[in-house]
C-alpha cells in the first residue's frame, strides 16, 4: 500500500479548525528518528509537531516498544508527536490517546490535539482491502532479517553460508533476499546488496518475533528446582549444554539496568532428558522459557562466562515480556547498543 505523504495530508486538511498545513524538513539537531516538522495553522494560532512515520503495522510489542521510547523521550522533545502510520486499530489508538500521541493513517483514522482549544479524534475505520495479497511472512523471513540485522556485512556472503546463520535452506535466502529488495528492506546494485530502510527493519523484527518466529522456537516453560536464578544460570553453563541467554537475564548482564524472574533461554539439541539434566520442571507459569535456536546467529557472544544471543533478539524478547518495566528496559537496551 502506498504510503504517500500526501494521503495523510488530506486526511487533516478536513478537519475543520485546520486553516493551513505544511510540512518541513526536521531542522538541525532535531531527533534522528523524526521525519520532520508539520505546521499546522488554526484560527488561534499556529502549532509545530514532530512526524514520525511508520511504515508497518502495531503489534502489541511493537506498540509497546513504540510508547516505552515516546515517553523516555518526552521531556527533551520542543514538539508533540505526530504519527503517520499506515493502519490505526481502536485498542493501538486508545492507547495512543492516553498517552497524548497524535496520529492519522492512511484509512482516515485520527487523533489530533493541539492545546486546550482543539481536539479531533475519529476512530474506527477498517484498513482498505489491499489491490494484491502481499506474500505471507514466514519464520524464515523473520531468521533471514534478524540474521543481516545482527551483522549487515552478512548481507553479501555466500547464500550457503547465510543460510547456516539463518537456519534456512540456500534457496530460500536467495529467493527471501529478493523480496526484501522489493519491500525496501535490502537495496541492490548489480550483484551486490545493502541494509535498505533501517526505520522499517525494527519493527519487522519485534512483530515478526512475537507473532510468527517465536511461537515456532518454544519448547516450553519451566521452574528450576534451585535456591535461585543464579544456581541454575551455573548448572545450565557445567551442563555442557550450547546455549544462549535472551531477554531480561542477557540484557542485565551487558547493562545492568533491569532485573526480572524471568529467563528466555535458546538451548541445542534439546532433548527427553535435558529438563532432569538441568533439575528443570514443567510449569505453565515457570519463568524458564526455553526456546529452539533457528541458526547460528543465536549464539552472539560471552558475556561474564555466560553466552548471550544478539542484541536484536534480545531487544525483541524485552518487547515480547507482559511487564511494562521491560519494555522501558528494551527501550534503554536500544538507545545504547541498537543506535
């Protein structure tokens, strides 16, 4: 669907206190995520805000994310938000309302206040049906994008060796990589090929996570029979099990920030006897997630003895948490190793 600027314009050309509009470049030492400024002309006076654009659709972590990092940037933003998004769902746009973000998409839905003297909200409105199903995105879409976003320079290896990153087969690298080029997500100059749209990238990750990767990766979750977090955390490392830690556990480890119960897990080669290997129970409510690692990507580094998996995972697993602390926490963990 195209994404025209020009639609979102004329969506808030009708709103009958807007006399006049018009939009301009984000000025220096403006924020590296606004995509300019918006004046808006009333009767009263004039307003600025702050457009930010996003090309894909809300999913709760994406939403979640979306406002854990408006509100951390609140107090040094001169200007309101204005989001122009490609679809606005009632529940994304009551939470939208309640935390003072303006909005409008391309079906018309609105949210628009400007001081005490104007308010604007229309909610409601289906997405238009599309000229052309777009092709579904698959677990391997997903493993293919976390792969080049973890290291961009794998963009131009071999697709046998991307593949092994991955966990996919050669083939569908091959064919995967040419449909990011004609979404925008990979840019190509003869045979060679390049990170496109990075501002698209995040949000493909953290949905795709959530919705499509992740439920494929669990195996389950569990309680450890220790005293603590920590006793298990050394009985999974002397188990000589490969693993890698995600989440609240790795993102503690690398900042120091955030401390949860829970402990999102990759381990290899999972098997019947792992769980009495590691004194693990079954537990519906147990704060070990173990997940299936999709290739070698998941397996980024050490950390204090401990293997982590990369940092887009471990952002995306932050998002995926129920506990509003750590989506501030993904926030934070983006701000310093996702810049």
């Amino acid at each position: 669907m195209d994404m025209n600027r020009s639609v979102f314009l004329n969506h808030l050309r009708r709103i009958p206190f807007i006399r006049d509009l018009k939009l301009v470049g984000e000025p220096p030492g403006g924020s590296r995520r606004a995509d300019g400024i918006l004046r808006l002309k009333t009767a009263a006076k004039n307003f600025e805000l702050s457009l930010e654009t996003k090309t894909g659709y809300f999913s709760r972590s994406t939403l979640s994310g979306f406002l854990a990092r408006t509100n951390a940037e609140r107090k040094s933003k001169a200007r309101p938000i204005l989001l122009f998004a490609r679809h606005i769902g009632r529940m994304a746009g009551e939470q939208l309302i309640e935390h003072q973000i303006n909005f409008v998409d391309l079906a018309g839905n609105i949210h628009l206040e400007l001081g005490a003297s104007y308010h604007w909200t229309v909610l409601g409105i289906p997405e238009p049906k599309p000229a052309r199903e777009a092709k579904a995105v698959t677990p391997a879409h997903v493993q293919l994008l976390f792969t080049f976003a973890a290291d961009p320079k794998s963009v131009e290896l071999p697709v046998r060796i991307v593949g092994d990153l991955a966990g996919i087969s050669k083939s569908s690298v091959a064919n995967i990589r040419f449909q990011f080029v004609d979404e925008g997500l990979l840019t190509r100059a003869g045979r060679r090929f390049r990170l496109g749209d990075s501002r698209a990238i995040p949000d493909r990750l953290v949905s795709g996570y959530s919705q499509i990767l992740r439920p494929k990766l669990a195996i389950g979750r569990f309680r450890y029979s220790e005293s603590s977090a920590e006793k298990f955390l050394d009985r999974l490392k002397e188990g000589h099990l490969r693993y890698a830690l995600s989440g609240a556990p790795a993102a503690e480890l690398l900042q120091h920030y955030y401390h949860a119960a829970e402990i999102p897990v990759f381990i290899a080669g999972w098997a019947p006897d792992i769980p009495r290997q590691l004194r693990l129970l079954p537990d519906r409510e147990g704060p070990v997630h173990v997940l299936r690692p999709f290739g070698e990507v998941v397996f980024w580094r050490e950390e204090q003895g401990r293997m982590l998996a990369p940092p887009w995972l471990i952002y995306a697993e932050l998002l995926n948490a129920e506990d509003p602390r750590a989506h501030e926490a993904a926030e934070e963990f983006r701000r310093v190793f996702l810049p």
